[in-house]
C-alpha cells in the first residue's frame, strides 16, 4: 500500500474543557467531571487539577484530598455528543475519509487531501485553531503513515501538541519507547514481554518472530509488527450522516386488527432502532407510514423532546401517532422512519439507569447479530399478537420469544 498520512485528533481534558466552555468561572480552575451517583468517581479532570495529582477514578475524597479546592462538575452527555457532533464537521471541511474513533477523538486520512491545505502541519493547525475558536478546546494533534503511529504521537504530544512523525523518522521514534506506550498494548502484555526482556518497542520490533509466537501465538506476528511501527488497520471511514433511518415492509395480507399492527409496528421499531444504535445514531423525529389496499398512503410524523435510538421509545412515539388518526380502511404497508439524526458516540453513560438500558439494548443487538434478526425481542410482542398466523412465537426460559418472519 502507498504511503498514507493520518492524523489523529484528541481533545484535551475533554469534558473538563467542554463544562469550562459553558461556564467561564470555571476555566483555568481545577475542575472534575464525576457522575451522578452518589458514589461516583472522577471521568475526567481540567488539567488545572492534573497538576495537584488529581486522577480519572479517583472518588470525590481522594480527589478533594489531592486537591482542596477542587470543583466537581456533574457530566452532561448531551453537551459533549453535540460537541463531538460538531467537531466531526470541522473535520469534513478536510476530507470525507473520517473515522471518529470515540467522543473526543478521530482519524482523518489526509493522504489526498493536505495540500489543498499547504501541508499536513498546516492542515492540523487550522483544524486546531478552529475548534479552538470555536469552542474554545485545545487539542492535540499526531500525525503520521499510519494510525497506530498518529494516535501514539498525539497521547505522547499531550496537551496542546501537534508534531508530525514521517515514515523514516519512526524507527528513531520507537527505538527506546517502553512497549506500554503502544495503543493495544496493555498490562498483561506489557508484563509478559518485560519477563522475556522486552522492554522497548524497538527491541520488540528486532525480536524473533517464533519467540513471539510462542509465547502469545497468532499474535506474536502482529506484536512484532507494531515493534516496528506497522499496522494494518486502515481507518474505517464514517459515511457523512444519514438524514433517515427507516423500514417498511408490505404486510403478508392486509389487516385491520389494531393489535396486529402494533404488533407490526415494534418490529419495525425494533428495526429502525438497532440500525441506529448499530450505526451510532438517534433521532429525534418518528414518522409512521400506512398504506391502504388502495395504495393510498399516509404519514404524519412527532417529534420527541429527546434524542432516542431506543426501540420502545420509537414504538412507542408511532403508537401515540397511531392512536390519533383513524384508518380509512385495512393496511397493506405499514412503515416507521427516525430522523432529525445525531451521532451519539459509544461512550460510558454517566447516568446509571441509560447505562441499564444502553447495555440491555447492547446485549439484545449482539445476540441479534450473531443469530439472525429478532432471535430475541420484546415481550410485549406476546401480549399484542392473538393468533400468530404470521408471526410464530416460541416462548425461550429467558422469558424472550424467538420470532420467525414469514416471507
Ligand atoms: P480521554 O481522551 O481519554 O481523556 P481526556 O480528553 O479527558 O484527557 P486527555 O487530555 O488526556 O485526552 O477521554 C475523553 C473523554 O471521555 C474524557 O474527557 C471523559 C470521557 N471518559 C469516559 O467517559 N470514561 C472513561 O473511562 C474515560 C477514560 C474517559
Ligand atoms: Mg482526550
């Protein structure tokens, strides 16, 4: 492969900056973000209290010892997923090859793209000055051939950083850097290489291939390869955002019972709401879609006060939509869409019940996944669907149901 340049974009403190955004009397004081339980502990911290040794997971104690006036600032979601909303169309002004990898932080392909632009270095300033203007967030910036080199210069360019490491230069760069600093390297690793006298990546790099594989197998090759600074991993690029996410599907025969199209309708939702989880969306629009015999169709859509990729919120939002209209006749098609989309990034919520629900959706997605769409569902299904002439239930011990479509 060519040679590509990439950069990787990591904001500095970011919910720490983003709360001192918001509320000037907080900038250029030791802040932490926490959660809202009552034995929470700190997300993040403004590097103010860095200096006073305050720490990501520490509790409110050990950080108010380490630093007496310390203020704590409840975490707000929704501003830093706007945020990272945002940030993500500063960098489309760039290149269209991004890959936004968490809430603070992302890959862009600049290979194409940084002459139009006077250079990678140039590039990167402007992206740092503009979210600087912009949000007032200083962010560091790494850059280099691949992106396991551009995220290993960014954490190493901490805070306010921008440097460029060129392919000849990253044998130089690795040569005396302890193996932990590599992204995907952790303790145990990092433990079992120092037992075999492993210390730097560039010792890991010269390394036997067949000592490594056979202490850590198939990996072996792979570790060897990072010793020297390759990787494989070519970003994985982010379509710009859908404007809709929508399914509708023409019925196996046309039908008037209210149940049966509820019945119908959290199928869908169900659909439309684990592409959206999936794709890392939610919206705040739901659109309900009917079709009738006569292929007349109707739609009329609601808009809910929040954001959602939640399959019963969706349901439920198309059921009030349902409960407002009267049907002319029976539905041949029915359809349900989300718009008005956001990207929310897979972050650990800080709430405790959305983390519930999250990781219960989570789980029901990555069953879905593996086994086929709807192998396991809601059980609300089982109260609306009388006689399942179309949908076969199979009641599971888990209390799930494992549902068949009929084509
Ligand atoms: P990081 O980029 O790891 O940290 P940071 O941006 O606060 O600091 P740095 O200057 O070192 O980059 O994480 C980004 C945000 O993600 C951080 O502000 C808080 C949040 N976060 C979590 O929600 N859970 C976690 O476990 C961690 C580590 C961070
Ligand atoms: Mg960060």
């Amino acid at each position: 492969m060519t040679s590509r340049i990439i950069l990787c974009a990591d904001m500095d403190a970011f919910f720490a900056s983003v709360e001192q955004q918001a509320n000037p009397k907080l900038r250029g004081k030791p802040i932490a973000v926490i959660g809202s339980a009552a034995r929470t502990v700190v997300v993040t911290r403004s590097y103010e209290a860095r200096a006073f040794g305050v720490k990501t997971g520490m509790n409110i104690y050990e950080a108010k010892n380490a630093c007496p006036h310390i203020i704590f600032v409840p975490g707000d979601n929704e501003k830093y997923t706007y945020t990272c909303g945002e940030l993500e169309k500063i960098y489309r002004k760039y290149t269209p090859d991004i890959e936004v990898y968490s809430i603070d932080e992302a890959f862009l392909d600049i290979t194409e793209t940084h002459h139009l632009f006077g250079g990678p270095v140039e590039l990167a300033e402007q992206i740092k000055q503009e979210i600087k203007e912009r949000f007032n967030i200083n962010c560091t910036i790494g850059i280099g051939p691949n992106i396991l080199i551009s995220k290993l210069v960014s954490d190493i360019s901490k805070p306010d950083g921008l440097r460029w490491v060129k392919d000849d230069e990253v044998s130089l760069l690795l040569e005396e850097l302890p193996v932990k600093e590599l992204w995907g390297i952790g303790p145990k690793t990092t433990e079992k290489l120092m037992a075999m006298g492993i210390n730097t990546c560039g010792a890991l790099g010269r390394a036997p291939v067949s000592l490594l594989r056979s202490r850590f197998g198939i990996m072996g090759e792979h570790l060897k390869a990072m010793g020297q600074g390759r990787c494989e991993r070519v970003i994985s690029v982010n379509e710009a955002d859908p404007k809709t996410i929508g399914h509708s599907m023409t019925l196996p025969k046309d039908i008037s019972s209210i149940r049966q199209i509820e019945a119908y309708m959290l199928q869908l939702s169900d659909m439309v709401g684990s592409r959206a989880r999936k794709h890392g969306f939610a919206g705040s629009t739901v659109r309900l879609t009917i079709r009738y015999p006569d292929f007349e169709t109707f739609t009329k859509q609601t808009h809910l006060p929040e954001h959602t990729n939640h399959t019963q919120e969706i349901y439920r939002a198309g059921v009030q939509i349902l409960d407002s209209i009267k049907l002319k006749d029976k539905v041949r098609l029915l359809g349900i869409s989300l718009s008005s989309i956001e990207r929310v990034t897979g972050q650990m919520p800080l709430f405790k019940e959305k983390a519930k629900q999250k990781a219960l959706l989570g789980a029901v997605d990555a069953i879905n996944d593996k086994y086929g769409e709807f192998k396991i569902t809601w059980a609300s299904y089982s109260a609306m669907v009388e006689r399942p002439k179309v949908i076969a239930p199979a009641w599971r011990p888990s209390g799930v149901r494992n549902i068949k479509i009929k084509k």
